[in-house]
C-alpha cells in the first residue's frame, strides 16, 4: 500500500519514494507505483495532480484498489529512490478551487437546504450541482458569507473520528460510509467527508 502524503500534508510539494513496480501502458505511457507519493489521485471532483518523478513527467495518477498508479512517459527502475515534484501553481489553483466550494457547498445546505449532487473542476471553471433553486438574490447572499468566511482566514481542518463519534457526527455525504472516514471540517460553514486536498486556511483561497 502506497503511504499518502497528501493526506497528511496537502502542501507537500516535493518528496523521495522508491519505486515498487513499473509496467508498460497505453500508446507508449508507464504505470508506475510508489511507497509513498504526494501526487492525489482523480477522485471525489478533483483532477489528478501533475508534475514529475525522476526524469519523467507524470501525466495521470489514479487509485486502483489498494494502488495508486503514476501514468508517465518514461520508465522507472524499481528498487530505485526518485525524486518526485508536483505541478505546484495546478495543484494549488485546485486546492482552492476545492476548498472554496466546500464553504460554497455548506453554507447553501445550512442557509438554504439546497444539497450538493455534483461537482466538477475544470480548467476555466468549477461547477456545483445543487438539488434545489437558489434566487439570484440568495445567491448574492451566499456570496457575501462565503467571502466573509475567507476574509476570516479560519483553520480548515481534517478529521479522522472514530467509528462511534462518526455515528453522532452531522456531516455532509453523497453515501453512506464505514470505517476509516475523511472529514473535513471548515468552521461555522461546513463538515463534509472528502478525499481531496484542501488549503490550511480559508484567507488562502
């Protein structure tokens, strides 16, 4: 199992792993694994980082199982030590990006009922899906709050809660969960369980 360092420090933009294994890919790419990586993974509406490992460039990272798989356009030696980089100017636009729209997401679900069905960061814009109407001047509203909260500058916290504090925890979810569960927590906007990176305060978005 590949140790996450993103988990552990969303801004941790270089590290040395060792290489696990290294297999060829699709129209020339390689499938690389790590014992460790601060490269996050597609998942939970954020794009996977980029950057490089070594001499290659790492142009997808994704969670298979247990795996995280580094898509890059050279071969790794396994049993070596690398040098991994990330793409820090993208990976902190969507840290932002993500930790915007929780505040975004938490206050429209406690000012307005409205609950998060989708969300989705692309390259010129982030989206949310919400399962209500919210009016124009709701949304002014919102704005207004949202910018509050960064001109705050509160903690944005990660919580790992045992299995019986999660039971008597409110916290948003698109599934029921068990185990080991993500939350992250933004001060009197949001608790939301989540995969993604996040910055440490809000003033950062």
């Amino acid at each position: 199992m590949t140790q996450k360092l993103y988990d552990q420090d969303s801004h941790c933009r270089a590290f040395s792993a060792q290489v696990l294994t290294c297999q060829p890919g699709a129209a020339g790419t390689w499938q690389v694994t790590l014992d460790r990586t601060a490269f996050f993974p597609e998942g939970g509406g954020q794009p996977a980082d980029r950057g490089t490992l070594g001499g290659a460039a790492v142009l997808d990272v994704q969670e298979v199982g247990e795996a995280i798989l580094h898509t890059t356009d050279a071969p790794l030696t396994p049993g070596t030590t690398v040098q991994g980089e990330l793409d820090w100017a993208l990976r902190f636009g969507r840290m932002q990006c993500h930790s915007g729209e929780h505040v975004i997401s938490g206050l429209a679900h406690s000012l307005y009922g409205c609950t998060n069905v989708g969300f989705h960061m692309g390259a010129e814009e982030v989206t949310v899906d919400f399962n209500g109407i919210i009016e124009p001047e709701d949304l002014d509203w919102l704005e207004d709050e949202a910018n509050q909260l960064v001109y705050a500058n509160v903690p944005v916290k990660v919580l790992y809660p045992s299995e019986d504090e999660l039971k008597t925890m409110k916290y948003r979810s698109k599934k029921e969960l068990s185990g080991l569960v993500r939350i992250v927590e933004v001060p009197s906007a949001d608790v939301c369980a989540c995969c993604g990176t996040h910055v440490e305060n809000t003033g950062e978005v």
